[in-house]
C-alpha cells in the first residue's frame, strides 16, 4: 500500500527580466483533508497564468492500525511534569536555520542597518530543499510515530541532541541558542535577551521638536534606562519609532506602512504602558488601534516550511476582538497572499472557530484563520483563555510541515500549559501543510496590516527551528523570574511605582471609591468597595501611580486591572481610556496632588485646567471648578467632594489573599508571627485574628515561596516532609531550601494546586473542616481538578 505526494512547482511565463521560480508549492495527498476555512480577506488575484511542474513520489504506508493514532492519544501524551505543571510540551523535533543566501540590494526606502530584500537565490534553494526532503522521505518506510507527508501524521521524533544545561545568568536567546534554535529577531521594550547585550532596545521622537534618541539597558544583559526616556520626554510627548532587533540579523522593526486591509499606521506613544519589572521602572509598548510595526526585508527568518518558534510576553487585560493582533511571520508585501503564508501567534478575543469560555487565548494566525487545533476550533473545552491576567507568556511552535503547537501560562508565576500539539491544518493542496512562509516580521497587526486590534507588548523572539521543550521550560522560568509588574513604591502612596485606591471623604459617600465603569463609553464612577467585594471590583477600584504624563511632577492613575489605561478627563467628565500618545490626552491624564489636611485628606488639581479639581457628583467623577456653570460645578458640597482618602489597593501586584476555594477562609497564621507556629485558616481581611496577606516569589524551576506579608516568613514543612495527616506546615524564616519551595499548579477552573518540592505532597486543611483556626497540612496530590481542599486563589 502506498500513496502518492504530487508537488506541485507553479512556474511563472517566463520574461526578460525575470526568469526565477516562483517560490511557492503545495502537497497533495489522497487521504482525508481539513476542509478550508472561511477566508479572512477575499484571495489576491493571480496577475498571470502559469503552468505547474508535477513531482509524483510513492511512499509505502504502514497498515491501518498503525496509522490509527487518536486525537485521544495527543492528550494523553500530555502528562503532568512538576517542572511544567499541567499540559505536556512540544515534541522535540530538528529544525534548521537558513542557508547563508545570495541577498537583492536594499531597496532605496528601506534602512540600511541591516535590511535586505530575499533574491531568486533563496528561492530555489527553498525548492530545492523541499524536494530534497520529501525524496528522503519517499526513500524511508514510515515507522509508528514517525514524521510522515501526509497532514494527518504525528509530530517528528526527537531527534535533536539534548540541549546542555543552562546556567542562572542566561537569558531567553541564549537558552535557545543552546539549544540549536537560535533566535533571528529578538524584540523588547523591557530588557535585554541576550546576556552579554548592551546596545539599544528602541528609539522614540520627541513631539516639540523631532529630535529623536534611542532608549538601551542600563548594563549588558540589564533592564532598560527608562531614567533616559523620562528626562528627554519631560513635558512634551514621545512616540516609538524604531524596536531594535538584538539578535545578530538586525531584522530592526519599524512602523508599519499600508498594506491590503489597512492605511499606514502610527507608532505607540512610548510612556502609555510604564511597568516594573526586575525591581525597576520600565515601559511596555500598548497597541491601540491604527498602531503597527514591522520589517519586510529580513534575513535569516525561516521561509518556506522552514521550522520556526515564536514567543511573547503580553497581557489578558488589553485585549479586544479585533484582527488582529500578531507577532511573527507574515507577507513580504503587506498583503493577504493565501493560507500558509504567516506564522505568527495571535493573541486576542478573536474567534474564527470554535472557541470555548471568553478568552483571550494564544491562537496561531496561519493566514485566513486563527487557529487552535488543525480543524480549526480549539478541541479542548477546558482551554477556557488566560482571561485579565496582566502578564501572559504565549508560545508557537511550527515545524512547517506536519505539526504545530500553542502553549500558554502565567508570565508571573508557574509553568507553561499546552492547548494543542498536533497536525497542520490542511486544505486540499493548497493549504497549511507544508507552510508557504514568507520572512517578513509583524507586531501589532495582521499580515495585510489589518490594524483594528489592541495589545500590549513586552518581549518576544522568533526562532531558526523549533526549541526543544527543556528550552521553553527554561525561558518560562526566566521570565518569571523578572518579577513582572512588582510595585515600586510605597503601596498606599503617591510616589510613583506605588499602587492606590482613592476614596471619597463626603461623608455620605466615606465607603465609596473611584472605580472604572462598567458601561462602554469607559466613565469613572464611585461605588462601595469592601472586604466581600469581587476581585473584578476590588482590581477596578485600585491604581498605579505613575508619573505624570503631561508633567513627571505630578501624578497619573493608570488602571490597575487595563493596563495602558488612564484616568482622562474629556469633556470635564473623567472617563478610562488607553493612551492615544496625543498632547491632549497627556495633559487630560495628568494631576497635582495637594494635600488639604483634616477630613477632606487630598485634592487633585487638573494639569491641563489649573482651576479645576477631580469631584465626584451623581455617582460619577469629573473635573470640576468652584462655582462654574456645570452641574457638577455646584457650591453645595463642593469642598467636600473634591477631597480623597489615599488608600491601600483593594488589589494589589505583591501580597494577596490567599483564599481555601472550598470554605472562602484565607491563610494566615496566630499572633506573634514565630517560626515554628502552625500555618491555618481565618476568615479573610480578619487581620486582628491572624489573616495575612501571601505572595508567591518565584525561585527556579517554576517553583517558588509564599511568604507571608506580616512576618516576612515563608509558609514550609517541618518535621518528616512525607508525613500526611499531621498538621506539618509552619512558618519559617525564608531559608530556599526545598521544604519551603512550592510548585503552583493552575487548574481548569484558574485554581492553585501548590505541590512541595521537598514532598510531592499538595497543601491543603487538616482534616477537610471548614473552620477558622484550623490548621494547614499536606496531602497526597487529587487527579481531579478542582480537588476541594486543595484548591488555593490568591484574590
């Protein structure tokens, strides 16, 4: 028994002034396909007929038995490993990096750092691979597991040696430099990627005057100078023009020229996104919409169906619906050329197929299609998304032939979960199997520059071959590692860093805060806010304070729970909005802190209208003058109402309550706060019976310790780390040692099951009883997801 492969070579009429392949090809095969997907963008019109060259190659298969592997089998492939938490990994396959190729001249609009345009000489050498591998492959019988032609095999074997050990001072491009998928664009607004990097991570103009700089690390393999941006850009706007590639091809990303669905787009304003990350201040690049980046004349990023991997830092909470917000391979000409030609991980609310719960989640845009599974729709009912986690790691893998895969998870704590490891799509010969990639590098925005998403960007490299596992497991562990959004001041404060809630001083409003609305024009509104309140509640009511946008020397709130988003006054009405990096909107974002005294606490005195003041009138926030001709300008009430009570946030990036999902009683521990004491149950926010906040810190290997906010020790097992039954886990001062390590482990339902590394055993209540004071305790880890009393939240 055999089937056929025909590979197809269209070949243009040949011309004067070209006589080279057209790089493009498909497989055929007689088994089932993948009907195609509903089309993003109607085809491009082929400008001229042209004959095809057919390769027929028989290849014996194996019986049907063999060929019987199960979408079943997949999941079951993915077990649990305590370094990964739940979800198995990418297969291992070999991958290879581009050929040193012959390169056209540099285009007279295009940068000369390090831009190029592909010639007929990769071209042919792409053919030629193609059909070198798919010789082989008629040449070799198909074993089971194999890598096999046809669209319905399993992924490739490991073949690739295993990577050497990493050491802790190595950063994600020399982890999977290690490995043998080096990186071939390398892109942060952040930090370096590279260890021994020390040059620029972008560029940004100046709105007065033009005049442009480029923004770096601070040292080699360092975070980036942020000190800089805020010098140069004090009182006036700047824009980002230009992120630097770090990697040794220089594939430099700019912003994006018009393409096939969308007009030129603008670059991000370069303070709209301020974070923390490795103890320091640090801004992020936010994609709003009509934003973009991109480079069409690469060199070294895999074409054809080359393999290649692709990872970002992004966000779950500045997300739309939007196409589309990509990062990866796309078109060289900024048009929708058919499916196969992108590569690239999608990150959104977008659903083309089925999708399950509301997102966002990590889908691969192979052109025409956000995809989650090879039919399409995600086939795992529990891949419900990340929903508004701030930080998210997401992960593709593309061997380019036969097999992709899309993996997620928390980019503060934890390992990586696989949502899919499996075959291309397929569509009958023209589809996704093998890949028609094309080298172009895109953030921001579809292939064809549909630009109607948002996003937020931190970091993200795309790799020559696909990493191994072990690689992605590292580079994981790395970025949590960065402490990504760890508040810099005082929390309760107005120093910059800190993070807030604001609460009216009225008298008839003293239990109400400045909250982000619930309606979609985005007003801010004052609503009461407690202990029992929702998380969602508790994250609208709280606030980063940032330096001021219009003028550092005073202050904007940038939302807790959308980051990128500002409290901004249009029209005297104070709404939140993402940073549009106008003038106007600086100047509307932008407060005077004054300090009252007494009962009304502070006054925030607008930047951009000296005489107005931040009020609250009819259940909502505006800017608001002493006597003025508004409603909310009324004399009645109006020192009062201008007053705020400057608060802890009701959420908070560092310590949190850390919740038993089975009787909603949070950890904490009896007063005194020694080592050695039991670690129990209390009701939550009871500080006076021994609640206390936890934060998870991470150490290596996805584990980390939970210390304890009141003491400053770790929750840890004491006596014979194995025992279960007995009450064994107490504070201790933290020590890093394996008795006080954890493994947090996200359920399906975004529960914690926190594993010890120096038992295996999970946490959980002594004796199951639901009562305050009851001790904590350690038992034998339930497969069932959600097991009651092994069920932890931080809230």
């Amino acid at each position: 028994m055999s089937t056929e492969i025909v590979v197809n070579f269209p070949i243009l009429p040949l011309a004067e002034s070209e006589r080279s392949l057209r790089r493009e090809f498909s497989v055929t095969s007689r088994y089932e396909r993948v009907n195609a997907p509903h089309r993003e963008h109607s085809p491009k019109r082929r400008s001229a007929a042209y004959q095809c060259l057919d390769l027929h190659f028989l290849i014996p298969l194996p019986s049907r038995r063999m060929l019987a592997f199960t979408r079943q089998a997949l999941l079951d492939a993915r077990s649990f490993h305590p370094s990964r938490g739940i979800g198995g990994s990418a297969p291992e396959v070999p991958g290879r990096r581009g050929q040193n190729l012959s390169r056209n001249p540099r285009p007279s609009n295009v940068p000369a750092n390090g831009s190029h345009h592909p010639g007929a000489s990769r071209r042919r050498r792409a053919l030629g691979a193609v059909v070198t591998a798919l010789v082989s492959l008629a040449a070799q019988p198909l074993a089971l597991g194999a890598s096999s032609a046809v669209a319905n095999a399993q992924a490739p074997p490991t073949t690739r040696p295993a990577p050497r050990p990493t050491t802790r001072g190595e950063l994600p491009c020399d982890i999977y430099g290690a490995a043998g998928a080096p990186c071939v664009g390398a892109f942060s607004t952040v930090r370096a990627l590279y260890a021994d990097y020390e040059g620029p991570l972008y560029k940004i103009r100046r709105a007065s005057d033009g005049a442009t700089r480029d923004i770096g690390v601070s040292s080699a393999g360092g975070y980036a100078n942020a000190s800089a941006q805020v010098g140069f850009c004090s009182h006036t706007t700047c824009t980002i023009t230009e992120i630097y590639d770090q990697s040794p091809q220089h594939n430099n990303l700019y912003i994006e020229g018009a393409g096939g669905n969308g007009s030129a787009d603008r670059g991000a304003p370069a303070n709209a996104l301020p974070n923390t990350a490795g103890g320091k201040e640090v801004y992020g690049l936010e994609i709003s919409a009509g934003m973009g980046y991109r480079n069409d004349h690469t060199k070294g990023v895999p074409v054809g169906a080359e393999p290649q991997g692709v990872y970002m830092v992004t966000s779950g909470a500045h997300v739309n619906n939007k196409c589309c917000f990509d990062f990866g391979n796309a078109e060289v000409n900024n048009d929708d050329n058919g499916n196969g030609h992108m590569d690239a991980l999608n990150f959104s609310t977008e659903c083309w197929f089925t999708c399950h719960g509301t997102g966002p989640w990590a889908q691969a845009d192979l052109e025409n299609g956000l995809f989650q599974s090879d039919s399409g729709g995600s086939q795992d009912p529990q891949n419900t998304g990340t929903g508004p986690l701030p930080f998210v790691t997401a992960m593709l893998t593309n061997n380019g032939l036969n097999y992709f895969s899309l993996e997620q998870g928390n980019a503060q704590l934890g390992g990586l979960s696989t949502e899919y490891a499996g075959p291309e799509p397929y569509n009958s010969g023209i589809g996704y199997s093998p890949m028609h990639q094309e080298g172009a590098i895109v953030l921001g925005t579809g292939g064809d520059n549909s630009n109607g998403s948002i996003g937020s960007f931190f970091e993200g490299v795309i790799t020559a071959g696909i990493p191994p596992a072990s690689a992605n497991n590292a580079v994981q562990d790395n970025i949590v590692s960065v402490g990504y959004g760890r508040p810099l001041g005082p929390v309760g404060s107005l120093v910059p860093g800190s993070e807030v809630s604001l609460r009216a001083t009225s008298p008839s409003s003293s239990q109400e805060y400045i909250r982000t609305g619930t309606s979609n024009n985005g007003l801010a509104v004052i609503a009461p806010v407690g202990p029992t309140s929702s998380p969602r509640a508790k994250a609208d009511a709280s606030w980063v304070v940032q330096p001021g946008l219009a003028n550092a020397s005073c202050v904007s709130f940038e939302a807790f729970s959308d980051p990128g988003a500002y409290l901004e006054s249009t029209d005297f009405a104070l709404h939140v909005r993402p940073d549009d990096g106008s003038t106007a909107f600086a100047r509307g974002a932008t407060f005077c802190p004054r300090s009252v005294g007494g009962t009304r606490g502070t006054v925030f005195q607008s930047y951009g209208y000296p005489d107005m003041y931040i009020r609250h009138y009819d259940q909502h926030v505006y800017l608001a003058s002493d006597g003025g001709t508004s409603d909310w300008d009324v004399f009645v009430g109006w020192g009062l109402d201008t007053g705020w009570a400057v608060t802890a946030p009701w959420a908070q990036a560092g310590f949190h309550e850390l919740a038993v999902r089975s009787d909603g009683l949070c950890v904490g521990s009896p007063a005194g706060n020694l080592p050695g004491q039991p670690v129990v149950q209390e009701t939550c926010g009871s500080s006076g019976q021994g609640y206390t906040g936890a934060e998870l810190v991470p150490i290596s290997g996805g584990y980390g310790e939970i210390q304890l906010s009141n003491s400053g020790n770790d929750i840890a097992v004491s006596g014979n780390p194995a025992t279960t039954g007995t009450p064994d886990v107490v504070e201790e001062p933290p020590s890093g040692s394996a008795t006080s390590l954890w493994l947090p482990v996200v359920q399906p339902d975004g529960s914690l099951k926190l594993i010890s590394a120096s038992s295996g055993l999970c946490l959980s209540v002594y004796g199951d009883i639901p009562r305050p004071g009851q001790k904590l305790d350690q038992s034998r880890c339930s497969s069932l997801p959600g097991a009651t009393w092994q069920s932890f939240s931080f809230k």
